[in-house]
C-alpha cells in the first residue's frame, strides 16, 4: 500500500511540474514621448501584460525616457487597460486621476520625467483589468509638497480621513518646483 502512495505521489508531482516550472514574460517599455507610452502600454495590456514598475531618467541609448516593466503572468486570462496621466500641474494630475478612478481604473505607479515636448512631468499610470466585475472605485487625494515636515503632516491629517498613501515621488513641477508628489487613496463612498 505504501509503494502504491508513493507512486501516486510521484506521478502527481511529475504531472504538476510542466504547470509549476511555468514562468511569468516580461517586456520592457521605453519611449520618451508619454503619447508613445500610452500605446504601448495599452497594447501590451490588450496582450494580458500587467503593470510591475516605472521609472523615468537618462537610458545609456535612448536618452531621456521613460521606462516600464510590464509582465504576463502564467495563468493569468485577464487582459487590461492602461492610462497614462503626464502633467506639470499638480491640480492637473488630481483631476485626472479622480476621473480615471470614477472609470474604475486604479493607480500602480508614478515617476518624473522629461519628455521631448513636455518638458519634465509627472507620470502616473492607471490600469483597469478587463471583465473584473469587483472593479473598486477609488477616490484620490494628490498631497505635494517641498518640505518633509510638512508632507509627514497632511499624510497624517489625510490618514485620519480614511485615505492610505500608494506612490511616492520627486521632482519638479511648473508651479511648485522641487516637490515630493505623494499618490493617496481610499474606497470610493
């Protein structure tokens, strides 16, 4: 009886191991134009990719750009939709990050970067996967700052109001200057 368990045990992790060695494809994103990006990203997520990391700054070849980690996992059906938010005015990114939640998209990432025609911007993406019918909606709250003393604090007043910080970044914008831009959150009432 044991040999027979033991059997079974073997040809059941035999089995399993075409489905445990798969593993997730990634694709590299990099573009200095956002309008390009927007693209891209979009028919990466039609493909089934999803958002993992961004991150602006000088590449060795293609200079000023931003770049985006994008990966399919195995198993994974969904397909997704993306946009991409670039703007020098802090007000500006509040706005349309309120409207791309209202549309159920949510933010995964943020970054600074400077574009051919934009100049430098800041970034942040959205995403929607397809089909998901518990798609939260999500209200947003955009803090800027250049002074830490002050971003500990409307990071605090803004907890108490439900809110929880999800992206953090710096950079320069057309009316703050040097700022830290923080992305805050919370379920849409």
């Amino acid at each position: 009886m044991k040999r027979i368990t033991l059997a079974l045990v073997a040809f059941s992790l035999f089995a399993a191991a075409p489905a445990l060695a798969q593993s997730n494809t990634y694709k590299i994103l990099a573009t200095s134009k956002t309008s390009t990006m927007q693209k891209e990203m979009q028919e990466a997520g039609e493909a089934g990719y999803r958002f993992v990391a961004v991150m602006g700054g000088e590449t060795a070849v293609g200079g000023k750009e931003v770049v985006v980690l994008v990966e399919k996992a195995s198993g994974d059906k969904n397909t997704y939709s993306y946009r991409l938010l670039a703007t020098s005015k802090t007000s500006t990114l509040q706005k349309e990050l309120q409207e791309a939640g209202d549309a159920g998209f949510h933010a995964v990432g943020q970054t600074v970067f400077e574009s051919l025609f934009g100049g430098k911007e800041t970034v942040a993406i959205v995403q929607k996967a397809s089909g998901d019918p518990n798609t939260k909606r999500w209200e947003y709250k955009l803090i800027a700052t250049s002074k830490t003393s002050t971003l500990e604090k409307e990071l605090q007043e803004i907890a108490e109001a439900g809110y929880q910080a999800i992206d953090l970044t710096v950079g320069k914008t057309a009316l703050g200057g040097s700022e830290i831009v923080v992305i805050t959150r919370r379920p849409a009432k």
